[in-house]
C-alpha cells in the first residue's frame, strides 16, 4: 500500500499516525490514479455516463498537477533570483 493511501486510510478510520501531511499535487495523484482505475471498470461493465465523468476527473487531476508543477519551476517575480 503507497503511503499517501495509508495515510488517507487513517483519516478515514480517525487512526491517524504521524504521517506528514499531503500536498494538493500528492492528492490530485492519487484521486488521478483510482479515477483511471474505477474508469476502467465502468467501461467494462457498460456504465457509459459514469466512465465519462471518470474520465473528466482523471483529466481535471492531471490538469490540476500539471499546473501546480509548473507554477513550482517559475520563479516568483517579488522573490529575489
């Protein structure tokens, strides 16, 4: 099991542990990750609407990193260089 699903598990359950905490990018992940998964599963049970919308949260999470990441590698323009 990854880290980041233990320590979602854990707060599931209220059994948190000393797991540092999750970036949004870390989330975005994971939410990409199982998304594709559950995706998969409803186009092969036919679930057609279901896999679309699967679909569009793996696009938006992906999106969503992507973005983060390269506002990471800019520099900030009040930041001295």
């Amino acid at each position: 099991m990854l880290s980041i699903e233990k320590n979602l598990r854990s707060i599931e359950t209220g059994k948190t542990q000393n797991f540092p905490p999750l970036s949004q990018i870390e989330v975005a992940a994971y939410i990409e990750k199982l998304a594709a998964e559950l995706k998969e599963i409803s186009q092969r049970s036919g679930l057609v609407f279901l896999s679309y919308l699967l679909s569009m949260v793996v696009l938006q999470a992906s999106e969503f990193q992507e973005h983060e990441e390269e506002k990471e590698e800019r520099p900030h323009p009040l930041r001295e260089r």
